[in-house]
C-alpha cells in the first residue's frame, strides 16, 4: 500500500494543559514580624498572670468608702450632750467666804441684856444700848433686833451650817424681829449694814455670862 501524496501523515498535536496557579509567597519580612510579635505577646501575657495585687487593686477600688458623720447629725449628738454648769460668779464666790468667825462671844445676859455691833472688823459686845447694834442677847428678851426690823430668821435646831446665801434666802422668806434664845437655838440675821450673819445659842442664863457663836459674811453679790 502505498502512503499517500506528500508522505505519512503527522501525528495530531495537542496544547499542553495550563499550569495551575500556585499561591503567593509572603515576603520574607513578614516572618521576621511574626518571630518578633509572637515572643513579646508571650512576654506581657507572663507578666499581667505574675502581678499579685492586678486583682486586690480593683477589688480596692470596689470597696466602699466608709460613710464619715455629716455635720447634721455632729451638731444632733452636742445638743445631746447636757449643757455643763454655769461657773459660780466671783461675786458669789466671794458671799461664801465668812469675813469673820465662826467664833465664840460672851455677852451678858442679866435682865435686858448686852447689845451687838457685827458690822465691824469683828463682833463688838456693849453693856448699854447704842444705835450700831444689829442684835440684842439677854435674859428677858431673848434675841431681839432694835428698831423691831424684821431681820432676824429661826432655823431648824439640827442640820449643816447655812451659806451666805441660804441664810440671806431664810431672812427674806420668814424674817422677824425677835426670838427665844435657848441652847442649841440657830438663827439667820441681816445686820444694818447689809451683811449676813449665823448665830447659834450656846448658853443663855438668866443672870451671868452667856455665849453666842457668830459667822459673818458679807452681803451676797455685793
């Protein structure tokens, strides 16, 4: 058999199948960010666990503070408070110091008695009537102011001494111008002068020497 004109035929040609397209390659840059990143994450991440007090820091912060007393309820609890005693006065401080006594005086006490000045330095006895005396002691009168001035107070036989002021207090609220004297007897007297004096019977014979103890202070508040 003969091959045909022009010689054997060629074999058919076929076109290569295309490649596939293959993926990108990062640039090498990139992995040195990657080697540098990944070290230094790993190194905050140890440090935030390591720190001891992260959490007792904000649970500080979550405390609440205290609640400190408002000024209301500061000035609510002094009133509260009871108010403390006013100071006695130098004026009153001064009407409890007795200027004299107590001190014992004799006086005679036969028929009218002895007559006794006690607005001087010290208590003054005279046999006659005179015009200072502030009190007459004797057997037949008793105690007997002159002039009939309602300055002369009984006290109860027993019980402490009376201030200056307590025995101001007894004249002014029962006041009178005479009284037995008898032992043991006491009385509040407001001499002419002004002054307070305490008197307490210690004898009374009807005829010889009697005794008086005597206190006196000067005019309360004065």
């Amino acid at each position: 058999m003969n091959p045909p004109p022009g010689g054997p035929p060629h074999p058919q040609w076929y076109p290569a199948p295309p490649t596939p397209p293959q993926a990108p390659q990062p640039p090498r840059w990139a992995w040195w960010v990657v080697g540098i990143v990944i070290p230094v994450v790993g190194l905050l991440v140890t440090l935030l666990v390591s720190r001891p007090n992260s959490s007792d820091d904000r649970a500080d912060e979550n405390v609440a503070p205290t609640p400190t007393r408002s000024s209301a309820s500061a000035d609510a609890a002094d009133q509260e408070q009871p108010a403390p005693a006013p100071p006695k006065s130098p004026e009153a401080q001064t009407a409890q110091k007795a200027l004299y006594g107590p001190e014992t005086v004799d006086a005679d006490t036969t028929n009218s008695g002895s007559y006794i000045d006690l607005d001087g330095s010290g208590p003054i006895v005279m046999g006659d009537a005179n015009k200072s005396a502030d009190i007459i002691f004797g057997a037949s009168l008793g105690l007997f102011v002159p002039g009939s001035a309602s300055n002369l107070a009984p006290l109860p036989d027993s019980g402490a001494a009376p201030t200056a002021v307590e025995c101001a207090d007894a004249v002014q609220e029962a006041g009178t111008y005479t009284a037995d004297a008898k032992p043991g007897g006491r009385f509040c007297l407001m001499t002419g002068k002004g002054r307070v004096a305490y008197l307490k019977v210690v004898t009374a014979p009807s005829v010889g020497t009697g005794k008086l103890n005597i206190t006196v202070w000067d005019t309360p508040g004065a």
